[in-house]
C-alpha cells in the first residue's frame, strides 16, 4: 500500500500542530533590536533567553485567523487578479489566443521548443532583477493552459514561471528585496559583486531551462508518465480543449491591452516601486478595460469576476495557515533561539565547510521564515561579522544567504506562494515534491560549488 500524504490544507495543520509543540520543546530566547535605515536589525552577540511563551490549544486555533489578517494584502491581491482574469477568460481572448500559438507550432514544429526555453528565461530574468514572487501566481493562470495546449501538463505550466523565477530569485544579481538589503546591512555596495552573481544566475537558469526541457519532452511522447495523468483530466484548464477558437480583432484587442498591462507592470515594479496594491489595482483596470473593448453586458463582467475570485478561495486559505504557523513560532519566541544555534554551530570548521554549513544554515532557517527581505534583516547582522571571524569574505555570505533562501523556496510547505500556486494547478504537495527533489538535489550541489571559488581561488571582498 503506497503511503499518501493528505491534502494540502490538512498538511499544513499538521505542520502548524508540530510548530505548537516545539514552542514547548525549543528555549524561547531573542536579540535585541535596532533600527537602522528605517529597518528592524538584530544586535550581533545580544542573544538572550526570555521567559517561556508556548503556544497553547486556542493559539493553534487562532493561528490561521491571525494568518489571515498578517495576510490580508496578499490574499486582496489574489482575489482582484483572479477576479479580473475571470472578466479576461470570459472574453476567450487567452483561450483564441493560445489556440494560435498552438497552430503556429503545428505549422512550425521547430518553433515549439523555443517556448518553454525563451519564457524560463523571461522569467528568471525577472527574479533576478525586480524579484518576483507572488507575481508568479498571475502568470500561472496563463501557463497552465498554454502547456496542456502545447502537449504538456500541469507540473510544466508550473514549471516555466515559478522554477524559473525560483531560479532567477536564487541565483539573482540584481534583486533589491534580497541583495540589495543583504548588501546594506553587511556594508557592501549596492549590486557589487554582480559580475560573478551574473555567472550564478546563468548556471542555475540553465540548469532549471535543461531539467523541464528534459521531462517536458518525455511527457509528451509518453503522456502517462506524468505523475498529474489522472488528475490533469479534470483540471479546469483543459474543458475547453479541441475546440477551435478564432482569434478575431476583438480578442487580439483584449490580448494587446493584456500583455500592455504586464509591460507597464514590470516598469512600475522598476521605476515606481509598485507592490501589492499598485498590481491588484492594475489587473481591476485591464479587467474593466477588457470588458469595455469585448462589448461584454456588466452583469455578465461582474459574474466572470465575482467567480474568478471565487477559484482562489482554497489558496487563501493556505496561505493563511502557511503564515499562521509563522506566527506560531514567533510569538512563541524561537525562531532566534535556532538562529543563535545554528550561527554558533558553523565556527569551528575551515572555511569551506564553514560557507557550505552557512548555505544550509539560511535553508533551514528559511522553513520558519520563507521571505527573503524578512531572513536578510534577520540574519545578515549576524552572518556578516561572523564571516569576518571565519575569513570568508562579505560577499560570499551574500551569496549562501540568497542561494539558501532562494533555493529553498521552491519547495517548502511553509511558503504561501509555493503553495498557492500547487493549489492553483490542483497538484498535490506529495506529487511536487516528489518531482522536483532531483532538481533540488542538483541545485544544492551547484549552490555548494559556486560557493566555493570565491573561497578557495579568488578574493571576491573588494569587488
């Protein structure tokens, strides 16, 4: 009998339940704060242990309600742009429109295996350079059924945004939520070191494009060794497979001012510092816009928004309870109390073993705090001056920080957006993991090895 992992909510619990129990097991213990540049950093060496605060039954029960509200922006976020492309999927704009990529390939075969190829790419350039994260669950909508159209499945409509933004987000030059703060709390300029990070990214991209590339093409010549065969069946996103679409004027409008929208969306990302708020509020206004262009009656707009945001319901819910059991071991009070353990754990080994351990130490300690701006303000006060004490240069602790965050992510339970977007395409987490562990095998020993060089062969400290 194969072992089943339960669905995704009821794992979650789960993990929320263990949380409960190691704030009774683990010391509960902080560092003091300061604030530097507007920004909450802890104090080197002012670990202290402080009264014990375990959690109890009604703070199990209270976690996802407090999930919810600490969640709010992101879950509003979600709600709008699956409401809006509720009013674009009405439309049948995306649906015409993938139907012609579709016949293009057909016509073209050699132009189908630059897709997946030139979008990853796309994509990890965008984590790279302005880090997208929960932006990955807009493009989801679009992926996922570009790739069953293409031949594929669910876990390669998966792939090309969230693998290839991961791998953009782990291996980036240019991120300022990740380098950037990194960087101003270890005293480094901003950006340095890119021309070695920029080597990174090429590695980690490439390797990322290779392994889907690797299975997309086996699926599609053996369409039952998808793990996701029978429950891709079902998926929304292929009821309206086989059935011709025309791509008329009034779709390519709806797409044009579509794909206007996600262009102005990467500028307001760069150049204005939009975030949440600024994003749902563009999606509410391409949705609107679409509507008017397609002539659609606004009963029949408000319904398609109302149920797009309607299909997001269960992923709120996880990323409620994901966050939940953040809180969790928060207040609890020991998520310092593994930092300061794991900190003194990697002293006494030569230094490259030390910057291996502090790669995995940033892994570890981002299952209880999957946000990279979150971990760097957490732990680069600490990791800095320790690199001093271990002759490993500033930027190479940069490096472990952004590998082990960004690495890490695309994998743990923990993250709202690892699982909001498995429970957008309907993939069960044990089927994820299952498929991706090979990948995240490799990826950790490419992480180990460029982390190397600038150990061993070159002095990366003045770059």
């Amino acid at each position: 009998m194969k072992f089943k992992l339960p669905d995704t909510l009821i794992l979650l619990l789960i993990i929320l339940a263990a949380f409960t129990l190691l704030t009774w097991i683990i010391p509960a213990g902080e560092f003091d704060r300061q604030i530097v540049d507007e920004r909450e950093l802890v104090t080197p060496g002012s670990y202290h242990e402080t009264e014990s605060n375990p959690a109890g039954f009604f703070d199990f029960i209270l976690a996802p309600i407090k999930g919810f509200i600490s969640s709010a922006q992101i879950i509003v976020f979600i709600f709008f742009v699956a409401g809006s492309f509720g009013i674009i999927n009405k439309t049948g704009a995306i649906e015409a429109g993938l139907q012609s990529v579709v016949r293009l390939s057909r016509q073209r075969p050699k132009s189908k295996k630059f897709v997946i190829p030139v979008l990853m790419m796309l994509f990890s350039l965008a984590g790279a350079t302005f880090g997208m994260s929960e932006e990955v669950l807009v493009f989801i909508l679009i992926t996922l059924p570009l790739s069953f159209a293409l031949g594929y499945d669910s876990i390669v409509g998966v792939s090309i945004p969230f693998i290839g933004a991961g791998a953009g987000f782990a291996g980036a030059f240019l991120n300022p939520f990740t380098i950037g703060i990194a960087q101003g709390i270890a005293e480094l300029p901003p950006f340095s070191g890119w021309e070695y990070r920029l080597v990174v990214w090429a590695l980690f991209t490439i390797t990322a494009i290779v392994f889907v590339l690797i299975y997309a093409n086996r699926i599609e010549k053996t369409p039952s060794a998808s793990p996701m065969h029978e429950i891709d069946k079902k998926s929304r996103y292929k009821d309206h497979e086989g059935v011709e679409a025309t791509f008329n004027l009034k779709h390519k409008a709806v797409v044009s001012i579509f794909l206007s929208g996600l262009v102005l969306l990467i500028v307001g990302v760069n150049q204005w510092d939009w975030y949440i708020n600024e994003i749902s509020g563009l999606f509410l206004i391409l949705g609107a816009i679409s509507a008017l262009v397609y002539r659609m009656p606004v009963s029949d707009a408000v319904e398609a928004f109302v149920q797009g945001a309607a299909e997001m319901i269960k992923v709120t819910f996880v990323i409620a309870i994901a966050k939940g059991i953040l809180i969790v071991a928060s207040e609890g009070m020991i998520i310092d109390t593994i930092l300061q353990a794991l900190s003194t754990a990697v002293k006494d080994y030569p230094k490259a073993v030390s910057v291996e351990l502090m790669f995995y130490m940033q892994s570890f300690l981002n299952f209880f705090l999957p946000s990279g701006s979150g971990q760097a303000a957490l732990t680069m006060p600490i990791m800095a001056p320790l690199s001093d004490i271990l002759g490993i240069s500033r930027q190479t602790a940069v490096l472990a920080f952004q590998l082990g965050d960004g690495l890490s992510n695309i994998i743990i339970p923990t993250s709202g957006v690892t699982m909001g977007v498995l429970t957008i395409a309907n993939i069960p987490y044990q089927k994820w993991f299952k498929w991706v562990l090979p990948l995240m095998i490799i990826f950790f020993l490419l992480a180990m090895l460029v982390l190397l060089p600038p150990v061993l062969f070159f002095d990366w400290s003045g770059m």
